[in-house]
C-alpha cells in the first residue's frame, strides 16, 4: 500500500499500533528522531500513550505530565471515553513497562512549578488545545525548555492563534501533518 500506514511503519523504529490516539506515523517519526537528539524530555498530554512510547523508545527520560481526566474542553467529546474508563490505567498498560518513563499525574502548571528555567533539552505539548489553556501551557513551559519546543496540532482550535500572539519563530514542520517547533 503505496503512501499509506504501513509504509511509515517501516520507517518508524518503535511502531504500536494498538495505542489508540491522534498522531499519524509521519508525526510519530519526527518526534522519534528529534527525542534521538536530546538528553531530557517533558511530554504535556500524554492521553493513552501514543506520542509517549515514540519518546519512550529512543531510551532517553521522558516526563509525562498529565491529570488523565482528559481535557475539558472536548471531555464531551473526542474526550468522552475518559469520563467513563481509567485513562491512567490505560496509559500505564501501553507504556509502563519503559524504564525511562517518569509520571507527573498533575496539572501542567503544577508540574511545571517543579522544573528550572532552560532544565528540559525537549518539551512537547499537546495537552488541552483551548484557548487560554493552551496559552497558559506555553506560558509555563517555554521558559523551562534549552532547545526545542514543540507541540501538536497546529491548526486545531487555538493552538495557531496562540502561536501567532506570542510572535515566537515557530515552524511548521512539513510534510508532517500538524506538528509545529520552536528551536531555542
């Protein structure tokens, strides 16, 4: 199948396609190889996993930060299976078994409260994507992160309007889907 999943299967070294979420594999493999590149990394919205075990898989330390209640803003909708099973619980069985992996089962503000300023090589984002939640996120994170910031989702709610207020030279890392990068 020319162009579809399973060609970017081969391409990514640490494929699982039983962990359900919203990244395609282009997007996975570009986390993977810049993960490759970095000493420490922090992941802001972890869902079940999916973007975590293509961090996990490079061996570097991950950070997941997350509550696992799913966000508000779409907890009546893309969200709604969190309201009635144990996200943690699902997370822990896609990707406990990583050494690397370290759990902050909290709200980001509250987790990022425990990082320095420019202590973290790589931080992706892609928690809550509504407006002021999204800001307050890059408002936590972005004096944390040393080298690249990145996040999800670019054209999804407010994710680009943030982007574009805060004036920082964010890139849209074509051809992969809707990831954006700030390189610090």
């Amino acid at each position: 199948m020319a162009g579809g999943l399973m060609d970017h299967a081969q391409d990514y070294k640490c494929p699982d396609p039983e962990i359900e979420g919203w990244m395609g594999w282009n997007e996975l493999q570009w986390l993977h190889d810049r993960a490759k590149e970095m000493n420490a990394i922090v992941e802001v919205g972890s869902w079940k996993g999916r973007s975590t075990h293509a961090l996990l898989a490079t061996g570097r330390p991950v950070i997941a930060v997350d509550h696992f209640k799913g966000s508000a803003s779409q907890i009546n909708d893309v969200h709604q299976w969190a309201k009635f099973n144990d996200l943690y619980q699902a997370f822990k069985q896609n990707v406990g078994r990583f050494q690397n992996l370290f759990v902050m089962k909290m709200e980001s503000e509250k987790a990022a409260e425990f990082f320095k300023d420019k202590s973290v090589d790589m931080i992706l984002i892609d928690g809550d994507h509504e407006l002021e939640m999204f800001r307050k996120d890059m408002e936590a994170w972005f004096p944390k992160c040393r080298k690249l910031l990145c996040g999800h989702d670019l054209y999804f709610m407010d994710v680009g309007e943030v982007l574009r207020e805060s004036e920082l030279p964010y890139r849209y890392e074509n051809p992969v889907e809707s990831i954006w990068s700030i390189r610090l």
